[in-house]
C-alpha cells in the first residue's frame, strides 16, 4: 500500500536560531536557519535582542523554506512549533505566528519538545539509512541542557540523568569567554583542539552522584587557572591556546562518558545516540567511535545540520505527532522551563 504524503512545516525559535522546515514524512525537504550573528558582540545571547531578531526573520525564513520544498501554504498538513524549553520572548514568537498560521489556513497545530525533537532528529531520513532502534540511550548535550534520555518509544522518552548546574554547551563557551572567544565558543574550541594536546593541562572533574552531570566546578577551575597563569605571563592564552582548548574538551568529554557508561552499565544498553549542539562536536564523535570499536556499542550521530538547533527536528518530530493525533488548540501557550518530557 503506498504510504501516505504528510507535508508539516516545522517551526524553531526557542533560543538564537530563527529556523523553519518542510517535511515530507520523515523526509527533510527544506531547513531554512537564519543565525542572529547580533550576540556575538555581547559574549552571549540578549534574550531581548534575539525575540526582536526573530520577529524580523520569521516570515522570510517561513517563506523561504515553503519556496525551497516547491509548495504553497494550502499543502501543508499540519503545523509544528518549539513550545519550550528556550527564551520566554523568543518561543514566543515562534509559537505566536504558528498560531496564526494555523488559524489562517485551518491547518491542525502540533506542539513540541525541544529536546524531545533533539532526539527526533535521528529518524529524519538519512543517507546511511541507520536509525536507532527502541530501546536507546541518548546523551543530549546543548547550550541549556545535558540529558542522559532511555528512549522506549517515539512515546516513551524518559530522563534518566542530567545536570545539576551549568550544560555541557555552557561550559564550552562560558570557557570560550574566559579566553576571550568569541561566542558561541563550542564549535571554535572544537576546531582549535584539533592542534593541542588534550592531556598538557589537568582541571577540575566534580564527584556527582548517579548519572548526574556537573559543569561549574570545572568553568571556576578553569578561570582560575587562566588569572594565575596570566598573571605571570599575559600572553599565556595566545601562546597555549590549541592546547588549552584540548585539554578542556578531554576533560568534558570525560565527564559526559564517565556517566555515559555508567549508564550503559545500569541499564544494559548499547544503542547509544547523541544528540543537541554539542553533538556536533568532532572530539565527541571520535571518541563514540572508539567506544563503537571497543566496547561494541552501537553509535548514532545525527547530521550536523541537524545537530545544532533547527526545524527539520521539529517537523519531523511534529509528523510523529501528527501519526498519533497529537494535536493542540489555539489556547497553547510557550512554556520556558520546568516543561514535562
Ligand atoms: O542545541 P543547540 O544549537 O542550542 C540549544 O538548544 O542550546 O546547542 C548550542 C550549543 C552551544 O553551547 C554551542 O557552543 C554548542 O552547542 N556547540 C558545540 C559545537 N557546535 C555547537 N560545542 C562543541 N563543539 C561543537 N562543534
Ligand atoms: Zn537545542
């Protein structure tokens, strides 16, 4: 029996990345993202300046990504919007405008979990054509969050470790600050690390319990060091900056698999997906690799346009929802933080 066509357009605005999608199925036929470059001026996201931002991309990045699928409004199915976690002002937006989309065209209005959608992301079709299977551990590291996730089901999704302070992201570029780069530091870093040596310095790794996360030991460690070392040299940074940026990304990343494989060992599991900003990560993709060779896991990394934050997660997260019926009504409304998996 051939299967049904279900166009959804996706809509993304929960933090910095103004991003709209159209999915055929699970099938990503647009993905449209305009970056808000405006944050790198503050070392950080203005959450002020990225809702006035988003108001400005919005409808030229919806338009754009119904042009880029060869569509018009009238044959979307469905639309699906970020409900939260983000940006209060910047989920707004987004929620907003797929509201009035909805109303305007009569089209049903899906909502959907950031993070959950993060995860999504490994059923968008693929060239390797490789997709988890249930169930599945998923470490899902972004700039807010850092999430050991037991995937049962497209249902079923539940967090079984995460972190009791700063994400993995954040501390990625909070350290990024410290050095003076610019933000977001995490994709610099990576690059940087790949002409240091992880192992020339040592920083702090927290004693946490269970499969819990903490980064801010190792942010205050870190510019600890860095106002000691240049203290006594004030070109320290410039001089030892690849091999400050390895040995920072070791040590994070050895945090994130100390719990990784602990979890493993808890819950039998070695279907073992990544997913979020910092999953993009080329340190963190290599070492699941060898964990692939040498403890038989099997690894699932999405493409990186699918890492950082983008709509085609939310589209196709939205056609699952769409499968099941799932949908909202125009009472909707954004929801920051605290938002149930
Ligand atoms: O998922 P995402 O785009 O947004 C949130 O939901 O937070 O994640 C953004 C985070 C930022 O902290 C950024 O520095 C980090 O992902 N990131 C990276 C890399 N690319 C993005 N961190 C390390 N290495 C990368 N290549
Ligand atoms: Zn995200």
């Amino acid at each position: 029996m051939a299967q049904t066509k279900t166009y959804i357009l996706g809509i993304e605005s929960s933090c910095d990345d103004t991003s709209a999608a159209v999915s055929l199925n699970t099938q990503i036929l647009s993905n449209v993202i305009a970056t808000q470059k405006i944050h790198e001026l503050y070392g950080g996201i203005v959450p002020e300046l990225a809702s006035r931002a988003h108001l400005k991309n919005i409808i030229p990045v919806v338009s754009e990504a119904i042009k880029q699928a060869g569509l018009t409004l009238n044959d979307l199915d469905a639309i699906a919007f970020t409900k939260g976690p983000g940006l209060l002002g910047s989920l707004l937006v987004g929620t907003s405008f797929a509201k009035a989309l909805s109303l305007s065209l009569n089209k049903p209005l899906i909502d959907v979990h950031h993070m959950k959608a993060h995860i999504m992301a490994h059923f968008i079709d693929n060239e390797r054509d490789r997709k988890p299977s249930f169930p599945f551990l998923c470490l899902t590291v972004s700039g807010g969050h850092t999430q050991i996730v037991k995937v049962s089901s497209f249902q079923k999704m539940e967090v079984i470790g995460s972190t009791i302070d700063d994400a993995a992201g954040e501390a990625f570029d909070k350290c990024g600050k410290i050095m003076g780069l610019v933000y977001p530091g995490g994709p610099l870093i990576d690059k940087l690390a790949q002409n240091g040596d992880p192992k020339r310095f040592q920083f702090a790794k927290p004693k946490v319990d269970g499969l819990n996360f903490s980064f801010s030991g190792l942010k205050t460690s870190f510019l600890y060091f860095i106002q000691g070392e240049t203290r006594k040299n004030a070109n320290f940074i410039q001089e030892n900056l690849n091999d400050l940026c390895a040995s920072l990304q070791q040590t994070i990343l050895d945090i994130l698999f100390i719990k990784l494989e602990l979890a493993v060992q808890q819950e039998g599991i070695t279907e073992i997906a990544i997913a979020g900003g910092v999953s993009a990560n080329q340190g963190l993709r290599d070492r699941l690799q060898d964990y692939e060779k040498m403890k038989g896991w099997n690894i699932y990394v999405p493409e990186f346009q699918f890492c950082t934050d983008n709509a085609g997660m939310i589209s196709v997260a939205g056609y699952y929802h769409y499968l099941e019926s799932e949908f909202t009504d125009l009472s909707v409304s954004s929801e920051a933080r605290s938002i149930s998996f």
